[in-house]
C-alpha cells in the first residue's frame, strides 16, 4: 500500500513538472507570488519563519520581520519552480543564471592548476541553481551531496531525473557520502555541499556561533580538506552562494578563506569562518535566506541561561543520544 501511495505522488508530481516546464519563464515569478499568498493560510510554518529571524536578528521591527518573512517564501517558492522548470537543460539554466566573468576565472585558475573545490553553499539565494550552474559554466566535473527524499521515484524524478542531466554533475546522498566524497575526489572531482544543515555530535558535529547562537553544524568540509592535504590531493575551500540580482538573474559569489587553511588551528575554526562569511551574506540578503527550516534546534547543554532565551520556541536541549558516539570514547 505505502508503495502505490508513492507511485500515485509520483506521477502527480510528474504531471504537475510537466505542466510546469511548459509555462514561460515570465510566469514563474507571478506563480511564486501566488504561492507564497496561499501559504500565508500554514499559520504553523509562518510562526516558525518570524521566530527564526526574530533569534537570528532580534534588532528588527514586526514590520520589517514580516518582510523579510513575505520575501523569503517567495524566493522559496521561485527556486523550487525555477529548478523544476530548468531540470538539467543547460539552454534554460543559462537562461536563468549568469556568473560574472571574474567568477569563472577564480574557478578555472583552481581547476586549472588541478585543485579539487570544496564548496561550501549555505540555504541563501538559490542552492539548486548553485549546483546546476557551475560545472557547466566552469568545465568542471562536481559531486553534490544531497538527502533522499523518502518516496524513492520522486528522489530518482529529483536527482538522477533531473539535477545529473547538466554535464559534470552528480549527486551522492548523505549516508556513507564522506567515502564516497573521499573517492570522486581522488578521481580529480569537486564537491559541493551544504553548510547549514543540524549535525549531531554524535555524527561529527559541534557547536558553532550563528547569528550570536551556537547551532549544531558539520565540521565534515574542513575534515575532508585535512585528508586531501595529507594524502597529496591538492584543494581548497570556497564559500559560495547564488544570489537574485534585481533583475531576477541568478549571480553567484565565491570568497575563499582569508587565511591559509594551514594557519587555523582545527576543523571548528575554519568552519566557524565560513559560518562567519555565511552570516555576513544572509544579513545582507535576509530576504532570499531559507527561514523556513529548524536551523536553531539544539540548545547546547552548558548554555547560559541569558542566551537560552534568544532561542526559537522550538528549541530545546538535545538528548544523550545527540552526543553518544562521543560519551563511548571518554
């Protein structure tokens, strides 16, 4: 029964990408907007949108929250169509995305002299159009890491159906990703990956500041680039994101590390300066940032009292089982 009831959400997912990819481009902006209007009704997922930017930028005003809140959705709701409509066809991604000619030239230099890229992408802009984007402007072969979508046809219409059609790009999915990361890289490939998603200790997390807030995030980037460095594979980090320019086109920024990777003195720190990098481009693009996600979910154990209460309503201290695997060394 659970099988047939994916099947049916598959081919209707189907039907409607399919409906979708038939519209011109100029409806899409209009049609997020409508969304965005309907979805003001999910009285649960606005609350969840103000109170995350409400601790991430308490300084704010109602007003201004509630904007930012509005814009946010309706960029959501634009990539999510824009993504489908593009699905892989490189004459429509090029339709929507144009990277600045220094962009290019940053990456050519480090694929050129045959450093493997470790994209770091935060939920800011447009993270799909992040990875559709740059292996085809850049000539370059790129692994993604992504999570599976639980209805198994509607993960293969998502990923192999659609985002490994553009040349170069290929996805992995997060269980057992660090080897396979470790293997596409050896075999001269980049990656990508996101850099705020919540990470259990027990996983490989830490508590990092965000936003004023230590937040559970993966230290795996910086991980993977201490292998590299020890194993002769030559790399390197760049923080990037695809922002919406006025005119609706998608533009990406790349910022590397403003130090050498060899002056931090541990995989946190370097983290927590793409986190710092990160926070500077969301505040001053709040509106195209991905509030609607639990980003401030795990309260750490040991946190004062006086930050406990800039914490969402949804926030709580995480149980043992958040940090087992590290309890069972000690």
């Amino acid at each position: 029964m659970r099988n047939f009831i994916f099947y049916l959400e598959y081919l209707t997912a189907r039907l409607l990408a399919g409906a979708l990819r038939l519209l011109p481009y100029r409806w899409l902006p209009k049609l997020a907007n409508t969304a965005e209007f309907c979805f003001r009704a999910a009285r649960p997922y606005r609350r969840l949108v103000r109170a995350n930017i409400r601790a991430a930028m308490p300084e704010l005003a109602p007003p201004e929250i509630e904007r930012i809140s509005r814009e946010s959705l309706r960029n959501m709701f634009r990539n999510f169509l824009e993504f489908v409509w593009m699905n892989g066809d490189p004459e429509r991604v090029a339709r929507c995305c144009y990277p600045p000619p220094e962009i290019r030239a940053m990456l050519r230099r480090h694929v050129d002299a045959g450093r493997r890229i470790i994209f770091i992408n935060p939920h800011l802009g447009s993270w799909e159009a992040s990875g559709l984007m740059i292996p085809m402007y850049a000539d370059m072969e790129m692994v993604a890491i992504a999570k599976p979508v639980k209805n198994p046809y509607i993960n293969r219409l998502l990923n192999s159906g659609g985002r490994e059609k553009v040349r170069g790009l290929r996805i992995i999915f997060s269980r057992g990703a660090a080897r396979e990361a470790i293997k596409q890289m050896k075999q001269g490939a980049h990656l990508g990956t996101l850099i705020d998603q919540n990470t259990r200790v027990r996983d490989g997390g830490e508590f990092l500041d965000f936003f004023g807030l230590p937040v559970a995030s993966s230290v795996s980037p910086a991980v993977l680039k201490r292998y590299c460095d020890a194993h002769g594979i030559p790399s390197v980090i760049i923080f990037g994101a695809t922002l919406r320019r006025p005119d609706g086109i998608l533009h990406p920024v790349c910022v590397e590390l403003p130090r050498p990777f060899e002056e931090y003195p541990d995989d946190r720190a370097v983290i927590q300066e793409m986190m710092k990098i990160s926070e500077s481009y969301i505040r001053r693009y709040p509106e195209q940032y991905l509030w609607l996600y639990k980003r401030f979910q795990h309260i750490p154990p040991d946190c004062p009292e006086e930050l406990r209460k800039r914490y969402p309503y949804y926030a709580k201290v995480p149980s043992p089982n958040f940090f087992r695997k590290i309890r069972k060394r000690d």
